[in-house]
C-alpha cells in the first residue's frame, strides 16, 4: 500500500469583531482550544472591541461531534495522524487570512497573536515559519511546542513581547508543566511575562483588557 497526497482547497470559516478603517490601530488574531468553535470563543474578546481594534478568531478546519454522533459540535486543529501536513495546512490557512486583513488596514497596524489552550501551540508553530509580522504573543493556558528548532524559533521570536496566561486552579496547568515550558523558552531567547489569576481554563475579560494596554 502507497501513500499519496493530494493539495486541495477548503473552505475556512473565521469570525470578526470591529471593522478594518484607517482608524484601526490593533489586530487581535485569536485561536481557539480544542473541541471550541470560532464565534463563541469571539465573545470572549468583546472588551477589546474599542472603535480602533479588529478582533479576528480563525475555526480550525476539523469538526467533529463532542458527544457522540450528534449534538454540539467543536473543532481542533489538528492530531498525531498525518501531524506534520496538518501543521503546513495551518500555517497556510492563517498566512491568508492575515494577509487578507493586512490589506484593508493601515500599514503600521500592530498584529497581536492570541492562543489559547491547543491553538497555543498553533500559532507558535505558525509564528516560527518566520513569515508573520507579529509584534505581541499571548499564550494563554497554552503549552509552547517543543518541536520549535531553535534556528528558526531563535529568529521568529526575537524581539517580540511575549505574555504567558494562566489561571491558579487550572485542571490543565500543572508547575512541572509550566517549568518545562520555561525551559523550552529560554533555550529560544524567549523571557516571556507571566500572568495569573485567580480562575480556572478561562479568560478573564479584565485580564485580556490589562494585556491589551
């Protein structure tokens, strides 16, 4: 039996808040955490949604029922089956998206890039393709993959704020976690600011507006 691939196009589904202008002076790209769809993870972000900020929140292209074989429905970016064509799909996937929305607003626009829970390692892995014009990263109760290398990582993350956000009873942060995350990090260059509060595997509406000030 042979493998063999085929590149196809897809229909992607992505959710915004806030309306591109020349008065836009922030782009929010948010991913969302496992088994979550788009629009209802966006709600989480309204606080952001000022009249000079764009909020927009990709759906990762798998779907799937959360119960059974009917229901609610959710989507994850990606699993251990064919991960590394997944991972290239993703990144492409938000390389036109951003570029989308890089042509209708200002050049000096600042780009945030927001992942919370599995889209965590989503856009880290996007962001070491070394092709966004990122300036700010939050990791929000969100591990940093390790299969980062460190030449492409080293030059994709430099110079770039990075934020670290997690909730104190969180079920799925643990300190042996967040100290090998650190770990991976340093090797990087990577000093990131960590956050906390008090709270599980959420997002805190007056925290997101601190990050964004």
């Amino acid at each position: 039996m042979e493998t063999h691939k085929l590149t196809v196009p897809r229909t992607a589904r992505y959710y915004t808040l806030g309306t591109p202008s020349e008065q836009t002076r922030d782009l929010w790209v948010v991913c969302h955490g496992y088994g979550q769809l788009a629009r209802f993870f966006l709600r989480h972000f309204a606080v952001l949604d000022d009249g000079a900020t764009v909020v927009v929140a990709p759906e990762a292209l798998s779907r799937f029922y959360l119960d059974g074989f009917s229901g609610r429905v959710g989507a994850t970016w990606m699993t251990k089956e064919d991960r590394l064509s997944e991972i290239e799909d993703q990144s492409a996937y938000l390389d036109l998206l951003l570029q989308e929305l890089l042509g209708q607003l200002p050049a000096d626009v600042r780009v945030h890039v927001l992942g919370f829970s599995q889209g965590g390692a989503t856009v880290s892995r996007w962001l070491a393709t070394n092709q966004v014009p990122c300036q700010h990263l939050v990791l929000w109760a969100a591990s940093f993959p390790e299969d980062i290398t460190f030449d492409s990582g080293k030059m994709a993350f430099e110079g770039m704020q990075v934020d670290v956000v997690y909730g104190t009873q969180d079920e799925f942060i643990t300190p042996e976690k967040l100290q090998h995350q650190q770990e991976i990090m340093k090797r990087l260059g990577l000093v990131p600011q960590v956050h906390t509060f008090e709270g599980g595997h959420t997002i805190p509406p007056e925290l997101l507006q601190k990050l964004k000030s």
